[in-house]
C-alpha cells in the first residue's frame, strides 16, 4: 500500500513540473513575441522627442509678449541741422524759445545746458545807453550776433601800482564814483580758479563787464588756479584782485593773532609780485563774526559775505558785510533764479553782487557751466544796470 502511493505522488510531482515548464516556454514566448528590442526603443524615444519640443515651442510662441508700439517722434524732437554732439537732450520742461547759442561748446556731464534755452524773465526794460551797442536793435528774449570770443592779452605794459594805470588798450577804465548811481551789479569770483582768466574774463571782455577776482594766495601757481602772471593781466584789464585769505580757514576760528597772519601773509604774497595790498577781503565760506571783522578792518576796506551769513538790515552798505547773491549756475533753475535777482535789482534800481567759483564744462556744485554764463551775461547786457568791480563800488558807497 505505501509503494502504491508513493509512485502515485511521484507521478504527479513530475506532471506538475512539466506543465510548470510548459507556462513559463508559453510565457517566455508571449513576452518574446509582445515586447520590442532595446533598440526599437531607444528609436522610439529620439523620434518622439522633437515632437514634444515642436509642442513646447508652440506653447512658448504663443505666450510670448506682443512687441509693444513705438511712441510717435515729438514734433519738439525733429531734426534742425544740430548733430547729437552739440545737441544735448533738454532736461526742463520750461518753454525753449529764448534764443538758440550753438556756437558756444556745450558741457556733455548729466544735468548739461540745452543750447535752445528756455525763457528766461521778461525784459521790459530798455537797455542801458551804451555808445559800444548804439544802433543794436535787440528785442526781448533776442540775442545780439556773437563775433567769436577775444583771446585774452598777451603782453599788455605791466601797471604802474603807485597810480593803478596802464596803457593797455583792453584796461576796463575806473570811473569815478560820482558817475555812478544805481542799479549797480558787481560780479565776483572766489578761490582764484584759472576759468577766471581763461573762460569769464574772455566772456566779460566780449560785453565790456569787469570783474573781481578774490584770491587765496596759497593756491595761486597751484592746478587750475591762476598764475601770478595770469592774475597780473586781469589786473591790467581793469579787474579788482582781492583778498580770500591765504590757506581758505574758517576765520571764526582762529584767534585775533592768527587773524591777522592770514591778513600779513595775503600782503606779504601781494608785495613780491609787485602788487600793492589789497583793499578787499571775501570771507572764506562766508564765515565771520564781530572778532574777526574788527581784525580785517585793520587790513581792508570791505569785507564781503555770502547768504545766510549777514544779519538782517535795511540795506547792503555796510562795508563789511556786503551780502553776495550765489551764482552757482550749474543747472537751468539755477540760471533762472539769478536771472530773476538781476531783473530785480534793475527793477528796483538797487546793488547786487553776485559771486561764483569755476566756470568750466564739468563745474563743481559752487560753480557754472560756460554756456550759462555765457547766457546770464547777454541778459545782463540787455537791461539797463550798470556793472562795476568791487572796487567801484566801494569808492560809491563810501561817498
């Protein structure tokens, strides 16, 4: 019985392995016969992968950002003959019909003149009785033709100091005081910047304007500061040279003694040059008090201040704190501004100083752009105001 039955399990161990095997030859054909090769595949996916790109591309052109329209070109922006170099882009939205200055260089930095310069403030003034100009019929807001600016004297005879003259034919000639009345305007330059020499003073020349030059000793000789020589043939042309002290100090500061040693050593730079002492003093940073008015007193004549650093008062005539308007053009509201003080003073038949520092085509903040100048000193030209140094205008103020 037990032989019998373990013939029977063996039977049926070796069927079922058999039929095992039988599934998986069935399988392994199925799967052979179902599947495709490696390579198949491989090609499947290098063929299909454009298309997906070809769907991505689409995508993306469709959501890309329509280009957008160009603004239509500014009738105030069509082409009249300048070029982009001497054409610099306007920075102000004032009205730009005073008058057109191209031939005068324009300054390339941020914040440069635009050559077709807004209005500045109306003239209704005629314009002082002058026998260089006589016949010039130059209505408001116009501009005189403009021959091209002088070269500054070569060689003109060195001064006489003992009596303040010289035969050089460019000399703006002193007048005496009791020819004067107002409107006076006096325009000043501090520091002893070279631009003195060789951009304002060719500037002025060209309208007959003088003007002062207050000099820190110490600087001059110095980069970009004038020359002796250079102070010398502004002298002879009629400008006033005054005092700026000799190191530029806050004179607040520093005691009598050392006061009057700036003062001494101003003197004692003068003398070697063969100038006589100067009569005129700017305050350093417009920085003074009593102390140190009561030292330069004992030096100078006058004393010239800045805003701000006068006290109230009823008028400008105090020799010792003649208040100077700022003239730092650098910037058309800048040029405005000054503008308007000058109209006001001519208005007023009043006495304006002005004062500045550099005028050249990168200016620092305290100083001007030359086509500014060159602007503000064709509208001075044009209202009735006379314009003296600052010694004229002591010799008036002290009668």
């Amino acid at each position: 019985m037990i032989k019998i039955g373990s013939k029977k399990i063996q039977n049926s161990f070796k069927t079922s392995f058999l039929v095992t095997l039988a599934c998986i030859f069935v399988l392994i054909l199925i799967i052979a016969a179902g599947c495709e090769s490696p390579d198949q595949f491989s090609e499947e996916i290098e063929e299909e992968a454009p298309v997906v790109e070809e769907e991505t591309l689409l995508t993306e052109e469709k959501t890309e950002e329509p280009e957008r329209p160009v603004a239509p070109e500014s009738p105030d922006s069509k082409d009249d003959g300048d070029t982009a170099d001497s054409r610099p882009e306007a920075k102000s939205n004032q009205p730009q019909d005073y008058m057109e200055r191209n031939d005068l260089e324009t300054p390339e930095p941020a914040g440069q003149p635009d050559p077709e310069f807004f209005e500045l403030p109306d003239l209704e003034l005629e314009k002082a009785a002058d026998p260089d100009h006589a016949g010039d019929d130059v209505p408001a807001g116009g501009s005189p033709e403009e021959p091209d600016l002088p070269e500054p004297p070569e060689s003109p005879e060195k001064p006489d100091h003992d009596t303040g003259t010289t035969t050089s034919a460019d000399q703006h000639q002193h007048r005496d005081a009791s020819t004067l009345e107002p409107p006076l305007l006096a325009i000043t330059f501090d520091d002893g910047n070279a631009s003195d020499f060789t951009t304002a003073f060719p500037l002025m020349q060209e309208y007959g304007i003088p003007g002062t030059t207050y000099i820190t000793t110490s600087l001059i000789g110095k980069v970009n500061h004038l020359t002796w020589e250079q102070v010398r043939l502004l002298e002879q042309a009629g400008w006033t040279i005054g005092c700026h002290s000799h190191t530029h100090p806050y004179l607040s500061e520093l005691s009598r003694e050392e006061i009057s040693e700036e003062m001494e050593e101003v003197d004692r730079a003068f003398r070697e040059q063969g100038f006589n002492p100067p009569d005129h003093h700017a305050y350093p940073y417009g920085d003074y008090d009593v102390e140190v008015i009561e030292v330069v007193k004992r030096h100078r004549s006058t004393g010239r201040a800045i805003p701000g650093s006068v006290p109230p008062k009823a008028d400008n005539h105090d020799l010792y704190q003649l208040e100077a308007i700022q003239a730092y053009l650098n910037c058309e509201e800048s040029l405005y501004e000054t503008a308007l003080q000058v109209r006001e003073a001519a208005l007023e038949e009043t006495i304006l100083i002005l004062y500045t520092h550099d005028i050249k085509d990168e200016p620092s903040e305290y100083g001007a752009y030359p086509y500014y100048f060159a602007e503000l000193l064709d509208y001075i030209n044009q209202l009735d105001i006379e314009t003296v140094t600052i010694d004229e205008l002591y010799e008036y103020l002290k009668n």
